[in-house]
C-alpha cells in the first residue's frame, strides 16, 4: 500500500500564532511542513527551534517571505501575519500559485476579499479563512440536537468572547481600528461568525456600541444584528474582562449553551441544553483538536479539491457584518448590511 500523499505546506510569519499553529500542522496526517520564512532575520529558525526542533534539518528557514513564495517546493501557505497585511500577502500567495489558509479576519476590507476570491478561482487555488473553531466537533453536535427539534426554532443567539489584556499583547492595542487594531479584529471576528453560524441568511441590520482608547482601538464591543422575522444575534467582546468564549442558542421549545469555543485539544468540551418541558442535560464531550482538523480539512481540499467548508461567501459576509458594525459605532444608529 503506498503512503498518503502530504500536502507540502510553508507558514509566513513567525507570529505567536504560526507558534500556535505549528506543532499541530506537523502533527496533521495529510501535511507536511516544508518552510518557515519571516522578515525579521533568524526569527524563523528561533520559531522552528523553539517549537520543533527536531525537524531544525529538514524545515528550511527563510529571512525573505518571497523566498518562500517562489519555493516550489511548497505548494500551501499558512498565514498569520499582521491583520492589516492578510489581504495582500495573501493576493501575492495566490499569484504565486500557493494554496493558502489566511488567519482570520481574511482582509480588512470587502474590496480585498472579492479581489482574493476572484484571483482564486482564475488560478484553481483553494483559499480558506482560518476560524479554525469551526472545525471542533462539538459544533457538530450543538447542529444534532437543533435538527432533533429538541429545542424548536431559534430565534437568538448570544456570542461572547474576552480575555484580560495583559502588558504582552498591548501590541494590539497599539494602532486604530482602521489600521488593524482593536478587540473587532483580533476576538471580534469570532464573537460575529459565531453568531451567524445558525442563522441560514446574512443579516439584515447591525447596531453596536463600543469603548476606546487613546489609540483608536477598539478594546470592548457589544452590539446586535438583525435576521428577520425576530430573530436576533446579540455579541459582545472585550479585552477588559476574565477570559471567556461562549455561544448561547435560544428556540422555541429550549436553548442549548456551548461553554468553551476555544477548547484547547486537551480541554473536555461542555455543552448544556435545556426544554421547555423542564429537561435539563449536561453533555462532556471527547476532546479533539480544532486546529489540526483545521489543517487536515484545507489540505484534503487541496489534495482531493474539494471545496473547504468555510468558503469565500463567507468569509465576504463576516466582512460585511463587521463593517456595518464597526459603521454603526461610528455612526450610532443601526446599519442596512450591503
């Protein structure tokens, strides 16, 4: 029987997410990785040594980002450079006929996303933003107990995402909204495409309020969007608070609560849920790990083309919700999506 075949992959950016992400591309049974590269010199050698330093002969790291565009060698790129260059690095990607999964939030700007999604599909190139908590099963369960009818149509939806910002990551505090920086960027992205993830239509409207600082960024949130019909999507986010990453589902005949979107792979997943007829369960799910799901999912795409789960209708709605939104700050009244 011959081995699988590997899809060969390069992370640009030495980032603490590419550390993140890392130890679990190479743990991915259908990837391999081939390159690291950053512009900073030696950081991509000091993140290969620090992260898997038994591959240190096999993994080439680079100190030019086009070095490992041209590489032929690699065939796929992870992305998790500053939000504010997602959308050109990944453009250049493309133009050089690499696959490429983007971190989210994919690009800053509706425009750049189109312009991804466009150059994508004149190369044949497989292009994903990376929300890579989709990919945990414990979702997949939330959507069995909603198809069961266990509780009835739902018509709300609460999302929230926090953590305490400390003196380490001030740098994403450091520039405005409009360059990159703020709490919409950074957990924002999830608290939105959370939210939308039982609705089967883009919102309609968006109304949202939000704290900033000297900086222009926006460091808490909280708004809503408007789905028709009643249904509503409340989120909020902040990095003012204790650490937390929620969904609540509330329906017609019950609601169910998901108690930790961020499972780390050795987190036990919980999820509680609850009738109207005055039952009440709470379900301890196996743990798994989202971001090699995330990996093995983009490159079985890849090796088989298939077409990934989030695609780039997608990742243009999460856009638009979060323009509308970061507009109905700006403008305090409720924004028409478009």
């Amino acid at each position: 029987m011959s081995e699988q075949r590997k899809l060969r992959w390069g992370i640009l950016g030495a980032s603490r997410m590419a550390g993140t992400m890392l130890p679990f591309l190479i743990q991915a049974s259908n990837a391999r990785l081939t390159a690291i590269a950053s512009r900073r010199p030696g950081a991509a050698t000091e993140l290969l040594a620090k992260a898997a330093p038994q591959l240190i002969n096999e993994v080439k790291t680079l100190d030019d980002p086009h070095r490992l565009l041209q590489d032929p060698d690699v065939e796929a790129i992870y992305l998790p450079m500053a939000n504010e260059e997602h959308g050109q690095w990944a453009l250049r990607c493309l133009e050089h006929g690499k696959h490429v999964l983007v971190e989210k939030p994919m690009a800053l700007t509706l425009e750049d996303i189109e312009a991804i999604a466009q150059t994508a599909q004149s190369r044949r190139l497989k292009v994903m933003e990376g929300f890579m908590y989709r990919f945990h099963p414990q979702h997949s369960r939330v959507r069995e107990i909603i198809a069961a009818g266990t509780i009835g149509e739902i018509r709300t939806v609460r999302t929230t995402f926090s953590f305490l910002m400390t003196p380490q990551r001030l740098y994403r505090v450091s520039r405005p909204v409009e360059q990159g920086g703020g709490a919409m960027w950074d957990i924002g992205c999830y608290a939105i495409h959370t939210a939308r993830m039982f609705f089967d239509t883009p919102p309609l409207r968006a109304f949202a309020l939000a704290n900033y600082n000297e900086h222009g960024a926006d460091i808490g949130d909280s708004g809503v969007f408007d789905f028709g019909e009643g249904r509503y999507a409340q989120f909020d986010f902040s990095f003012q608070r204790a650490r937390r990453a929620e969904y609540e589902l509330i329906g017609t005949r019950g609601g169910i609560k998901c108690h930790n979107v961020w499972a780390k792979p050795g987190d036990v997943p919980i999820l509680s849920w609850w009738t109207e007829a005055g039952k009440q369960c709470e379900e301890r799910l196996p743990s798994a790990n989202h971001f090699r799901l995330e990996i093995e999912h983009f490159s079985d795409c890849v090796l088989n083309d298939r077409s990934p789960a989030l695609d780039m209708e997608d990742a243009q709605t999460n856009c638009r919700a979060i323009t509308a939104t970061l507009e109905s700050i700006g403008e305090k009244r409720a924004i028409e999506l478009r």
